[in-house]
C-alpha cells in the first residue's frame, strides 16, 4: 500500500465535524462588524519579506524565529503573512484607501508562524481583526474595545474573559523608559533569565513580559512606564479609560502589557482568559500611528485588534456555547425502482419551497430497514418516503418535540401531497 502523506505538523484541518462549530463563530463575527459598519478586506497570504521586517520589527519573536520565509521562482523573497495588520496597511497605501480619510476594516484568515504546537498554539492559525484608520481620538479606541466587548457577549463568555489596558505612550516617552529601564536592569543583570540579558540590548521592554520568576521579581522594584507618559498620551489613555467606565466595560490596568509587535504606541490591550492554559491571549491589540508612514504612506492614525480564532472557538467548545446544528430535516427516501425516479423531483420541490429546510436524499438501493436506518443516523427529524403516486411521513422523532418539526411537516406534507 502506499505510504499515506500527513499534514504539516502545527497545520490542522478543519474537518466537517468542527465546520459548524466555525460557521457559527464566523457568522456572529460578521454580524457584529455589520452593525458597527466595518467593511471586509481580503489580502493575499504571501507578501513581501520586507514589509513584515519593516512592520512588526527585525528583533521581535516573529521575525527572528517564526517567520515562514522562501525565495521563490523568481528569486524574491517572500513570507507567508504571520498577521493582518502589515498586510491591511500596505493595502490600504496601495489602493489609497488611508490617506485623509477614515476607514473601519476587518478581515479573516489564515495567518503563519513557526512556533512549538501545543493548546492553543499552531503553524497555521486564523485570525479575525479589526483596523480603524484616519481617527486620533481615543473615542476609536474605546470603539474597538467595545466591538470586542460586544462580541463576547454575542458569545456568552463575557464572564470567562477580562481586558487588561496600558498605555505605550509616545515614542519618546518610551524611548526614555526604556533607557531607564535598561538602566535599572542592568544592574540586577545577573538574576535575569537569558532570553532577558540578550533582551537588554535588542528589545528590553519585552523583558516586562518574561515568564522568569526570578525576572519578575527583579521587575517588581523597576522603573514603571507610566512615570513616563508624555501629557498628550496620558489625556489619550484618560478619555479611553472614563468612555469604558460610561460603557460599563471593566478593565485593568496592567503596566507590564508591552505586546510583540513593535509598531505599537499609545493604547495596547489584551482580553485574557484563565480557562485555556498558558495560551490565555484571545484577542489583542491597540494603536499603531506610526506604521502607515513608516510603510511609505501619509502619516495616519490607526487602531486594531487581532483574535485568535482557534483560542476562541476552543474557549467556546470548553464552555458548551456552540449552538447545536440540526445537520438534517427531511430525509427523502424511495419506496421503490420506480419511486426512485421522482424521488430526486420530490427532493428538490421541498428544497424549492421551504426556505432554509435541509433536505437529504437516501441514495442507493437497499432495503428499506437500512433506508430508514440511515434516514435515523442522518439526524433528520422525519424521513418522507415516496411511493409512486403518494408518500408518507414517517416521524424518527417525538413529533411533538419542537414546533419546528410540526411546522416543517405540515408544510412538507402540504408540498409532498401537491406534488
Ligand atoms: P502569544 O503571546 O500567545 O504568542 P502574540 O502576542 O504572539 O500571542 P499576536 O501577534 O498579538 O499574538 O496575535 C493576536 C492573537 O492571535 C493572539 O492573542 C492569539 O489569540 C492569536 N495567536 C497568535 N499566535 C498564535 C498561534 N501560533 N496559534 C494560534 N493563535 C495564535
Ligand atoms: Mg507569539
């Protein structure tokens, strides 16, 4: 027998069982961008090696060590994209969709990074995100925290999730954070983890979020960003934090949250769950108001999340908050050789005139114990077997079980008998 070929290790298949489960996530996804007028972006998933170098920043984790990078035919090196936001940004100065104007965008998709699969954490995974441009005032930011907000209480896992808020402040203002807080580390060097020594030169304020107790611990008597804040980001982060409070949304402020990514500045957010293990990040992001002039377009505000569409349905599943799907209605079967041919006829006619009703039709000639055995396993709720100039419905469920079931009969049974 030939050896079978697997799947690339950390890329899963969605297979028909989950698709339902991902139909759903996706359907409330889209409603929710509806109703506060965001429109869809589809980017390509390869795009230029560079502009994820000149984006998310040459020593962070994902371009030093995740990125899936190949020359290809032509010579010209290209990566599978490891997020939306470079992608959505270049677009958008691409077509000019940015500059002097505002623009609510989403997209969904499949995104790639090398990293150890484990709960949570895979090669290829999807996200859903929202990027607002144009707009500077923290009202956009509350905008799409809010977004977020609404979307898991269309879930209902409100109470399985909580946001956590800081601010990054002005490039300045970090930049002389991080100075100080090299400083200070510096002189507690030898009680760092390594990943943190190397992070002193190259990306200290990713030290913030070392894992290390030993580094934490350091940490505890550090410089805090917040005694750098500039004026203008502190009103910034003001306005967002009272529009939360009017809104009802509770939040904390976490000082340490600095994010991988290094065009963030201002706002940066993550809604964090404890049911998930280590990969409690669901959604994450906040202001980027430098990254559209750094990509070679006008200077443009902008503000974005990203969710891990896999960490969501997973938390979802965990919390049994995926409706369940009725996979079947009618099951259409034929009583006989000659029955078989209007069977399809029949089949169609109820798909023609009952919007929405699921209809299988058996095929094969067996028996009919094992037509109706099948009929049974389908999950239909009724199968209708078609005789030659009549039919009969016959209940595979307690007919009185939902007013679904007797109103679908009543009207199959109406178009059935008109047939
Ligand atoms: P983490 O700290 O978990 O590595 P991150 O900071 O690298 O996350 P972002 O780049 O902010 O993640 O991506 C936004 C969201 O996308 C994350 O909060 C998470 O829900 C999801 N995500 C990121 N990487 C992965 C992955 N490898 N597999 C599944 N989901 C992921
Ligand atoms: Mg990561």
């Amino acid at each position: 027998m030939a050896k079978t070929i697997q799947a690339i290790r950390g890329m899963n298949d969605i297979l028909p069982t989950q698709s339902a489960a991902w139909q759903y996530v996706e359907s409330v996804l889209r409603d929710v961008a509806a109703a506060y007028t965001y429109q869809e972006i589809r980017m390509p998933v390869l795009e230029s090696t560079d502009l994820f170098k000149r984006s998310i920043g040459e020593v962070t984790d994902i371009v030093e060590k995740e990125m899936y990078t190949f020359d290809d035919r032509n010579g010209d090196s290209l990566t599978l994209r490891p997020e939306g936001t470079a992608s959505c940004v270049r677009a958008g100065n691409e077509h000019g969709l940015l500059f002097n104007q505002t623009q609510r965008l989403w997209y969904l998709g499949p995104m790639f990074r090398h990293e150890r699969p484990q709960k949570g954490r895979y090669r290829q995974f999807n996200q859903f995100g929202l990027e607002a441009f144009g707009m500077e005032g923290p009202d956009i930011d509350a905008e799409v925290i809010l977004f977020s907000a609404r979307l898991w209480q269309a879930f209902g896992i409100s109470e399985q999730v909580e946001l956590q808020l800081n601010s990054l402040a002005s490039n300045e203002a970090r930049a002389n954070y991080r100075d100080a807080l090299r400083e200070f580390l510096r002189a507690h060097e030898a009680q760092l983890d390594e990943d943190s020594k190397r992070r002193l030169d190259t990306n200290v304020l990713r030290v913030l979020d070392s894992k290390s107790p030993e580094t934490q611990a350091v940490l505890a008597n550090a410089p805090k960003l917040s005694d750098y804040w500039d004026d203008a980001s502190r009103a910034h982060f003001d306005g967002l934090c009272k529009r939360l409070d009017a809104a009802g949304v509770r939040y904390t402020l976490n000082e340490r949250l600095v994010r991988g990514l290094d065009y963030y500045n201002r706002t940066v957010f993550e809604w964090v769950t404890t049911e998930l293990g280590a990969q409690g990040t669901v959604c994450a992001g906040g202001r980027y108001d430098g990254l559209v002039e750094q990509l070679g377009g006008k200077a443009t505000p902008a503000v974005g999340f990203a969710m891990g569409m896999e960490r969501l349905v997973l938390l979802l599943e965990a919390q049994d908050k995926i409706p369940a799907q009725q996979p079947v209605d009618v099951y259409v079967i034929a009583l006989n050789d000659d029955a078989e041919l209007i069977a399809p006829a029949v089949a169609e006619n109820l798909r023609s005139q009952v919007t929405g009703l699921k209809v299988q039709l058996h095929s094969g000639s067996q028996n009919m114990k094992k037509k109706l055995a099948k009929a049974d396993k389908s999950g239909a709720d009724y199968a209708v077997i078609v005789r030659e100039s009549d039919f009969e419905i016959k209940y595979l469920r307690d007919r009185e079980q939902t007013d679904r079931i007797a109103q679908t009969a009543t009207d199959v049974a109406t178009i059935v008998s008109g047939h």
